[in-house]
C-alpha cells in the first residue's frame, strides 16, 4: 500500500513585465503577469480614459488592469477603487459591451449580475469574454442544453486552449463510472465541462468547482438531484469558507453514494483538511477512508489513458501557453511517484520515459533545478 507523499514543487515564480506601453490586458487564466506589470497597466490605460473618455475598450482595460493589481496586492490598502472606476466608465460611454462586462464583474454573483452579461452579449455574440458566465449560470440553474450551447461556442473559438482540454482530459479519463469530481478554478473546471459537453468525454462524471458549491440555491440542487438530505450547516456555524466547504463535500462524501475524486490542483488549504484520505492516482486524488493500492491504479492510468505527448511537441498554437506550462507542474507529483515505482521494479525503459517527460515539464515551467535531485 503506498499513501501519497506530498510533492508540490509548483509555487510560484516571480515575474518581471515592463511593457511601456499600453496592451491589451488578457485574463490571468490565459496569461501570467506580476503585480508590477498590472500596475504599470493600469496607469498607462487610466491616462488614455482621461485622454478619449469615450473609449470604452480602455475602460475595460483599465479596470481589468486595476482589478488584477488590487487581487495581486497582499494588504487590505488596495490600489485602485474599483467601484470609481466602474461609475465613470458608465457615465463616460454607457450601454457599451465593455461596460456592461465590467459592470457584471464588478457586481460578482449578486442579483442584476446575469442581466448585464446578457446585455454584453447581446451587443457582440461573438466575443468569448461572456461564454463562461453563460456555462457557469446554466449549470448552476439545470439548464444543460443551455449550457451545451455555450460550450460549444466556446470550443469553437479562438479563446478554447487545446493544452487545457488535454489537461482536463487526462484529470477525467481514469475516473470511476458516476465519480463526483471536485475542481479548484477556472482552468481545471470549463475545460472539463467542455469536454463533457462539446465532446462527450466522461459525461457520467459530475464535475463540482470548490467555489461554486457554496451558492446555497446550485448545493441544494446538486443534494436533490443525488438523493441527499437537506444541508443546514451555515457559513456562521461551519467557522468560515474553508470549514464551509469542507462541510458540504463531506455532505457528498456521506450521502450520494458515489466516488470522491479531487483535482491535483484542489486548493492546498482545503486538500490539507483531508489528507490522511487522499491517494494519488494520476491528475486526481482519491478520497477513501480505507486504505487501497493506489498506485496500482496510478500506474494503469498512465500507462492506458494518460495522454502525454504535449510535453515534447505541442501540436497547436495555445491561447494559454504560458499557463498551461505551470499548470503542468501539476504532472509531477504521479510522474515522481511513477519513476519511482519503475526503478523498484527495475523497469528500465518506463524510468527512462518518465525521466524525459519530467524533464520536459520541470524545464518547460522553471522548475529544472529543483527537480534535478529525483532524477540522479
């Protein structure tokens, strides 16, 4: 029996951006930036609003530059006022695709929230900006043939990462039949709804992001949907987020009868919360209170489902390149305990196969030097 040991080598790097000029400001779920380069932004687009007040795509990207460098600042002094901005932007060039969206984004998923992304939408259908409001609101409302019909036009865009899908592909492939899979973000949720959707891979899996299972009114769908008793447990009376999270998964875990699988990306926090029920088998952990071979399965998984070949060669241009080589950090943990297992069984050519692949993704996100003591 071999329990996971904890492997995470993926922190993050800082990163020095000097752009001198404006750009336009992309999520940081497709591109890396500092806190630097998102103040510097926001300077520069903050100056050309005041210069054509009307422009509303330096309104966008302003606020967006703003709510980044507020985000990426670690004390409660914030920067910029996000809700200033917000206000000018609608009175300088109102009923504008960019403002509705920064409206939206600035309200969260408070009421009136949803009308102003169908306004954006409405003025240009065509911009991927909108579709993962759309995905998410229909799969927290029941909706899926709504929300097949924004995942496929997000897969059909330019903004869809191939990296990613291949990335969630390999996180949903090995799973058992019917699993609850609970995700951390943006890149390791859309991409598998996606794929659900738009492809019809691992349509049996119920993909659950950590963050959105605390909207009482998606929670209490889900428990119904799966036979489970009504969650009374509050926000007050869980002790806080964390504790509020952990609470309803073991409400999944207890009642719905169904495999726990875990992203290997799950928030460090709340996977800590569950450790000692956590094994590794590929792109996911496994909760069980029993203990079990799992490297047996991790091996299985690698060897017949995982696809690996986009750590030599990528095959198509990626709109999140830079943040799929970090987020392919996330391989190393099983590529580890993988190389591991092939030299105890002294299995020559699997060790050396997976000194390559390590190699490849350890280089590929800066990550060569820590990485070079496990491959000795």
């Amino acid at each position: 029996m071999n329990k996971y040991t904890w492997l995470f080598l993926f922190l993050a790097l800082p990163y020095s951006n000097f752009a001198q000029k404006a750009e336009p400001i992309q999520r940081i779920t497709r591109v890396e930036k500092d806190l630097n380069y998102f103040q510097e932004q926001s300077e520069l687009w903050g100056a050309i609003t005041q210069k054509t007040p009307t422009n509303s795509e330096a309104w966008l990207n302003y606020f967006t530059a703003a709510r980044y460098a507020n985000m990426y600042t670690r004390t409660e002094n914030k920067p910029y006022d996000i809700a200033t901005i917000v206000a000018n932007a609608k009175k300088a060039a109102p009923n504008t695709y960019e403002v509705y969206f920064m409206e939206a984004w600035h309200l969260g998923r408070k009421p009136g929230y949803f009308d102003l992304i169908e306004k954006a939408y409405a003025l240009d259908p065509d911009r991927p900006d909108t579709f993962g409001d759309f995905v998410s609101h229909y799969e927290m409302n029941g909706d899926q043939k709504r929300m097949k019909e924004f995942s496929d036009k997000w897969y059909h865009s330019k903004d869809h990462s191939p990296g990613l899908a291949v990335w969630n592909y390999n996180m949903l492939i090995g799973l058992e039949q019917n699993a609850i899979l609970f995700t951390n973000g943006d890149n390791d949720t859309y991409p598998a709804w996606i794929l659900q959707q738009s492809s019809g891979v691992r349509k049996d899996v119920k993909v659950l992001n950590s963050s959105l299972i605390l909207v009482k009114s998606y929670r209490d769908m889900l428990f119904k949907e799966m036979g489970c008793p009504n969650f009374t447990i509050t926000m007050e009376e869980a002790g806080g987020r964390m504790e509020m999270q952990k609470a309803i998964i073991d409400h999944f875990i207890n009642h719905a009868n169904r495999p726990v699988y875990f992203a290997i990306s799950i928030g460090r926090d709340l996977r800590n919360l569950m450790a000692d029920d956590l094994y590794l088998e590929g792109m996911v952990l496994r909760f069980s209170k029993e203990a079990y071979d799992n490297i047996a399965v991790l091996r299985k998984n690698y060897e017949q489902h995982l696809r690996t070949d986009q750590f030599k060669t990528p095959l198509y241009k990626d709109p999140a390149a830079s943040v799929l080589k970090r987020a392919n950090l996330n391989y190393l943990p099983c590529l580890i305990k993988l190389l591991e297992h092939y030299r105890e069984e002294n299995n020559t050519a699997r060790e050396l196969l997976v000194k390559e692949q390590i190699k490849a993704v350890a280089t590929a996100g800066g990550r060569a030097d820590q990485i070079d003591s496990f491959l000795k």
